[in-house]
C-alpha cells in the first residue's frame, strides 16, 4: 500500500510537469493507475488519485469527459460521503476542477453531483472547512452547464440567501476564526457569480425575474462585506483581499446582468465604500 501512495505521487507530479499534450498522450495509462489504485483498499491513497484526476482534468480540458464514466463512481461515492473530512472536501475540488474542464459535457452527472452538494450544505454535520469549496462548486457547475443550471437555480439560489445569514463573532486576534469567516464568504460570492454568468443564456425573463427576486440579498451580502471590511474608525481591514475580489467580481456580473436601465440598483454608498477600499 505504501507503494500505491509514492506512485500516485509520483503520477501527480508527472501530470503537472507533463502538460496537456504530454497528459492526453499517456492519459489512458494515467488513470488506468488511478482507477486501479481508488479500487483497492488503500483509502489512504485515494485522495491522492481524486486531486490527480481533477489536475488531469485542468490539463486536458474537454477531453477528460472520455473518462468520467470510468472515474465518476469513485468521485461521486466520496462526494456522497460528506462526513469524509478532507477526503470529501478533495472530491468537491476535484469536482470544480472537471467541471471548468469539460463544461457542458458534465451535464448528465449534474442531477447527482448537485443533489450531494446541497444534501450536503444542508447538513448539520458538514465540517465548517467543506463549506466554502461546496459552495463554490455550485458556481462551477453553474458556469459549466450554462442555462441548463435552471433546473436547479431556485434550491441554489434558497440555499445561498440562508448562508448570506449566517454570522460569527468577529475577532481579528483570531486568525483562524477570521480565515474562516472570509473563506466562507468568497464561496457564497463565488458560487453567486456562477449561477448569475451561468444563467445568463436561459429565457431573458426568467433570468430577470431570477436576478430581480434574489436583487436583494445579494446587495444586503454585499454592504455586510462593506461595513465588515471599514473598521470602527474608519480605516480598512487587512486580510480581506479575496472577499474583496470576489465582491467586486459579483458586482460587475451584477451590472452586466442587469443592464443600463436598471445597474442605477448598484450606485449605493456602500458599493462606494466597497470600491474605494480596493482601490
């Protein structure tokens, strides 16, 4: 088993360095191993083989969809085991990683992959380090799958207004509690984005009718980022560059989605605050 887990390593690194023709060449042998490896008992090595794959996956582009129906009854199990710890959180970003890879080709593994995702946002049980790839994952196959993401908007959308919500205490003197925070808040931007970009291409009223009921919150997330990033006295609080980031990414695919007759929505002083504090 010990070998099983230098090989896989091994394979990784080869994948990385290799580059998509040199992947796409050796790619039948690659996950022949994988497979091979995620079919023995070695569990130890099967996050390995999750985190190779999805980097094969980004090297190959498109081309991985040949493999899905080979890999996908080892991803989808592991996505189905929320309770995993890193093991799961490995299958979510190796899930994101196919999913910008082959777009539209992972639409028939859509009903599965996102039925797990929101089973598992739902659960109590969820680690609070799962979270923030869970949620981005949903943006991910939102942006894959394009206006087909409609089947499955208004759960997404329900799901992202409640973790809009949910509040911590803030502490700066607790590093670990603000990363948490902060990455828990890029994932809700995140997935956001995708499901606003991914929507863009379905019916013109049901996208504004989308972004019109769901306006709201989104705008309410985002002063709460703002009044979070400006401190007591007024000056900016460090540490907050990704949320920053992906807040002025939603911005933009809000004003694109909404259109000159109505991005008037988005000239607040809180969007201003935002802004300036980036700038």
């Amino acid at each position: 088993m010990e070998v099983q887990s230098y090989l896989i390593g091994v394979i990784e690194a080869s994948v990385a360095v290799l580059g998509g023709e040199g992947v796409a060449a050796y790619g039948k042998d690659i996950i022949n191993i994988i497979l091979t490896i995620l079919h023995s008992p070695n569990t130890a090595a099967h996050e390995d083989c999750l985190r190779t794959a999805g980097l094969m996956a980004k090297e190959i582009g498109p081309d991985f969809s040949g493999y899905m129906p080979h890999i996908w009854p080892y991803l989808g199990g592991y996505l189905k085991d929320r309770d995993r710890g890193s093991t799961y959180i490995t299958a979510v970003l190796a899930t994101s990683d196919v999913a910008r890879a082959i777009e539209g080709r992972i639409m028939s593994y859509c009903d599965d992959i996102v039925g797990c995702l929101l089973a598992a946002l739902s659960s109590p049980t969820l680690e609070s380090r799962a979270k923030p790839p869970t949620l981005s994952c949903l943006g991910d196959i939102a942006l894959g799958i394009g206006s087909r993401f409609t089947r499955y908007a208004d759960p997404t959308m329900t799901l992202l207004q409640q973790a809009t919500l949910f509040d911590m205490p803030l502490d700066d003197s607790i590093p670990a509690q603000t990363m948490l925070r902060n990455d828990l808040w890029e994932g809700i931007l995140v997935a956001y984005s995708g499901v606003i970009m991914g929507l863009r291409e379905a019916p013109p009223v049901q996208f504004a009718n989308l972004v019109k009921i769901h306006m709201a919150t989104m705008l309410g997330f985002i002063r709460k980022i703002s009044e979070t990033f400006v401190m007591v006295d007024g000056s900016p609080r460090y540490g907050f560059e990704s949320v920053l980031r992906a807040s002025c990414g939603l911005l933009v695919d809000l004003g694109s989605a909404m259109g000159p007759s109505e991005v008037h929505q988005l000239r607040t002083h809180f969007v201003q605050t935002l802004l300036e504090g980036c700038i």
